[in-house]
C-alpha cells in the first residue's frame, strides 16, 4: 500500500498541455509525492460541456503522461454517466485508500479562487489538502478576488509558502527547490507552491487550431500529433 502522499489533479484537459504537466511535475517534486492521479472531468457542473467527447480527452492525457512513472491516469469521472464533482471523487477515493494517506488535491491559484462555488466545497478540506500553484511574489491572501470565507480558510490552515522556504519564492531566480520537510498531514491544510509559470491556456490552443495557427511546443508531440491524427478543434 502507498504511504507517500499522493496527489490528485483534475482538469477538463481539453486538450492537456505543458502548463498543466509541468504544474504536476513541481508539485510532486515539491510534496514529495509518490503518484498523481490525473482525473480528466466527465460533465464539469462549473463550466460548458467540454466540446471534445472524453475519450479524445482520456486518449490525448494518456499520451502525455506515457513517460513519467510518477502519473497515473484515472478515468473515475468520465465512466460516471452524471455530472463529477470533486467532493464525491475525493470521497470515493478515500473508500479507496483509506483516511490515513495524506492526498493533495493539486490546483492552479484560479481554480483555487472559484472554490465557493464548488459542491460541499468545505467539506474537501476534511478529505484532502490543497495545494495551490501560484505565480512567485503573487499575494493570493491579499488578491481581491478572494472571497471572505475562503479568505478565512486560507488563514486557518495555510501550513507554509511551500518549496524554497519561507520568503525565498518571492525570488523567481532561486535555485531550484527542495521537497517539504514538513510531513504532511491526511487533510485540512493548504500550501502555495511557486511554480514555473507557462502561460498557457486549452482555450488559446483551441482558438488557435480554430484559426489554423500552430500549437506545436506548447504540448508534448505525441499530443500534438493526435490532434492532427483526428482533426480536434478544426474549424467547422
Ligand atoms: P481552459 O482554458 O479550457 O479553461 P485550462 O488550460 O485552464 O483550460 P483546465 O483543465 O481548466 O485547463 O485546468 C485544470 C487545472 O490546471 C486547474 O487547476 C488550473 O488552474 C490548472 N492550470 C491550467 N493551466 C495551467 C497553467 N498554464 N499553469 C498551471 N496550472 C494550470
């Protein structure tokens, strides 16, 4: 049975490109964690229908993360015939792996920002912690965008600004960072990891395949050329 932390990461990925896979790589670098489970989303209740059926979007992931030993596609959403919604993965999840396995639902700072809306959104604090991915020296407990409540939530459980130590992800020239020592706990803290930032969005690649415009090295080749291999996101 798997000890190390584990993180989860769902996303429409529609399609999945560098911005997301490399979020996931230095955050499990920066938690230490033993696997991330990549969960592409069936029916988002927070968003349109993603345009591209779910199993492009499965087959498009699975490509993408062939050649790291760390992720690990899981497809419990999209089997669901019914609209997903992360409290309830996390809670199948937990029937799964039990309470004692600290699991990080891993998020970008805008994601993290639209929590309120989530179903039972406080209630994934008791089964996950959070680890929100943000831009080095971005205030996210000041941003104007937080709402009260989570603002509140935000300052009762954030743990650490995580990976280069107190301060020093303000430096986005710093060497590279070390994984937390602080052991994680099963649930209920949050943690800002500075990360790389690539600016990169699905719906630009989809306008741009839409415009015929390139969208080569913005996600890996095998992603790039299934795209092609099946005409995704052409214009009508
Ligand atoms: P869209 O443009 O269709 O909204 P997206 O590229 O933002 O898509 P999603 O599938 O909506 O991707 O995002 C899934 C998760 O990945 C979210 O937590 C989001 O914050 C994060 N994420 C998306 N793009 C990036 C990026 N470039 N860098 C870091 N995290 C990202």
């Amino acid at each position: 049975m798997v000890s190390s932390p584990i993180g989860i990461f769902g996303g429409t990925f529609d399609p999945i490109h560098f911005g997301h896979l490399r979020m996931a790589e230095e955050m499990a670098e920066a938690l230490d964690l033993a696997e991330v489970r990549i969960i592409p989303a069936g029916q988002p209740p927070h968003r349109d229908a993603p345009a591209t059926p779910a199993a492009h979007r499965l087959a498009m992931t699975r490509l993408a993360i062939a050649d790291n030993a760390r992720f690990r596609l899981d497809d419990r959403e999209v089997r669901l015939a019914r609209a997903s919604y992360t409290v309830d993965t996390l809670a199948d999840l937990r029937a799964e792996l039990g309470h004692v396995l600290p699991v990080w639902l891993l998020m970008g700072a805008d994601a993290f920002l639209g929590l309120p809306a989530w179903k039972e959104w406080r209630r994934l604090f008791d089964l996950a912690n959070i680890a929100v991915a943000y831009r080095p020296g971005y205030a996210l407990l000041q941003s104007d965008s937080l709402n009260a409540e989570l603002r509140q939530e935000l300052g009762n459980r954030l743990v650490s600004e995580g990976g280069r130590g107190k301060g020093e992800g303000k430096n986005p020239g710093a060497p590279h960072p070390s994984p937390f020592t602080l052991p994680s706990s099963p649930a209920g803290s949050i943690r800002l990891i500075p990360i790389t930032q690539l600016d990169i969005a699905a719906t630009d690649i989809r306008a741009r395949l839409q415009h015929r415009q390139s969208v080569r090295y913005l996600m890996p080749d095998a992603v790039h050329d299934y795209i092609q291999a099946n005409e995704l996101y052409s214009p009508a």
